[in-house]
C-alpha cells in the first residue's frame, strides 16, 4: 500500500491546495509515481495541474490524467459533477467509504497519492480520511489555527474508534510563515511543544513566488524552483518522503 495522504484543514486560506501541487511535484521530482485527487469542488489544483471542470469526479468514473507539468505527476480532476457528489453519497448506504472503494484499483500503479480537500469536515473530507493512511494539515501561523487543528485530530480519532479508519497524521506542516510576527513565532513554539515528533521543521515561509505561480498554471518548481518558497517546499518534500521510509 502507497502512502495515501489526505492534506486537509477545515480552515480555508491556509495553503492546502498550494501544499498538495507542490509537494506532489516534488515526489515527481525524486521520480515517484504520483498520483493528485482532487476532492475539492474548488477545483483548485485540477486548474494547475490539469483542467478545472474537464471530465468526471473519481466518484463518477474519473481516471488519471497526466499533468503537463512533468512526468511522473498524473491528476484525477475534480470535474463537474463533484460538487453534487456530497447530496449523493449522502443517499449512498456507504457513501463514506465511496472514495476509498474508487481508489482501490489504482494503488499499486502509484508510488504516493496526495487528496485534496475542500475546508470543512462535510462528507468529501470524510471520504478522504477514511480512504487514505496517512494526514498532512498545512496550518497558518495564527491563533484560530491551533484551535481548527485540534477539532480536525479530535475527529480523526473519533473516526479511527469507531470506524476501521486506518489513517494516522504523518506531518504539520506550518505555512505562510512570516518570522518577524511574533504571533507566528508564538504558534510555531506551540506546535514543536505539543506535536515535535509531526511538525515539519521546513516552514514555508509567505512568498510573492507561491502566490504567483497557480496564476501561470505551475507549480512552483516550473515558475521559480530557486525563490524562498520553491526551495522550502523542496526541504519539505524530502521531510516528507524520509518519513515514508
């Protein structure tokens, strides 16, 4: 079974989306086969990656398509239909277990999987807790962050009681860090006390390079691989993969 890694934060604006197109290009990168599901009806990394609204969800059938952005890197759209697929699988006797029974056939032609999901804890999110086996939160160095991560692990154990979930969190990965606020200075102790064997030690610091790059359709590899974030997601990558070890 590959690293499956839901990137989930039901706070928004935190660089979830921005995390999972770049640190799957970095796997790409270190040539592993990487596959991105797009679980947020945003559709937000199908637009950089592939093409926002092309084809159907996983949920309907949608398959792997490769990224234009490099080998190695292929992405199931989020397509049209996804933003009705929580109506849906709300009808569905199983319906939370619908992404996990879609991925199924395709885990052993990947080396890692990255889901993205949407910034709440509605059904897509859940599909995605309980179909992958590792969790990555990229979390904003402010005070309402550290409130939102705990009610995320809180339902993450929940789930892992009371359902086979075998999902566990794999990394925090702190996010639009700006080192001369002592709030996110303040924060980042925090995180190390309470969570020093799961927090990154790259942050990733607030970048006009990050922000530029979806605007062109790239990740940051192909837009500016040498700013300060292009190399800090690089060192964030090899955390992660390290890790998989």
């Amino acid at each position: 079974m590959p690293p499956i890694i839901a990137v989930s934060n039901q706070k928004g604006g935190v660089g979830k989306t921005t995390s999972v197109i770049n640190l799957a290009a970095g796997c790409a990168l270190a040539g592993l086969k990487t596959l991105v599901v797009d679980n947020d009806p945003q559709g937000n990394a199908s637009s950089v990656l592939g093409e926002r609204g092309i084809g159907p969800s996983i949920y309907e059938g949608g398959q792997p398509l490769a990224s234009g952005q490099r080998a190695n890197l292929w992405i199931i759209n989020a397509g049209k239909d996804l933003l009705e697929q929580e109506q849906r699988l709300t009808r569905q006797s199983g319906g939370r277990l619908a992404l996990k029974e879609r991925l199924a056939p395709l885990v052993d032609r990947f080396d890692v999987i990255f889901i993205d999901c949407p910034p709440n804890l509605s059904l897509l999110p859940i599909n995605a807790l309980l179909a992958a086996n590792r969790l990555l939160v990229p979390l904003q160095c402010e005070y309402y962050a550290l409130e939102g991560l705990t009610q995320l692990l809180a339902y993450v154990e929940d789930l892992r009681a009371t359902t086979q979930a075998t999902i566990s969190l794999s990394g925090i990965l702190l996010t639009m860090y700006e080192p001369n606020f002592p709030l996110a200075q303040q924060v980042e102790r925090e995180i190390r006390h309470h969570f020093a064997a799961e927090a990154l030690q790259t942050v990733i610091p607030r970048d006009v390079s990050l922000a530029a790059a979806p605007s062109h359709g790239k990740t940051i590899f192909d837009y500016d691989p040498l700013s300060r974030g292009g190399l800090a997601y690089l060192s964030a990558t090899k955390e992660l993969l390290h890790g998989f070890k």
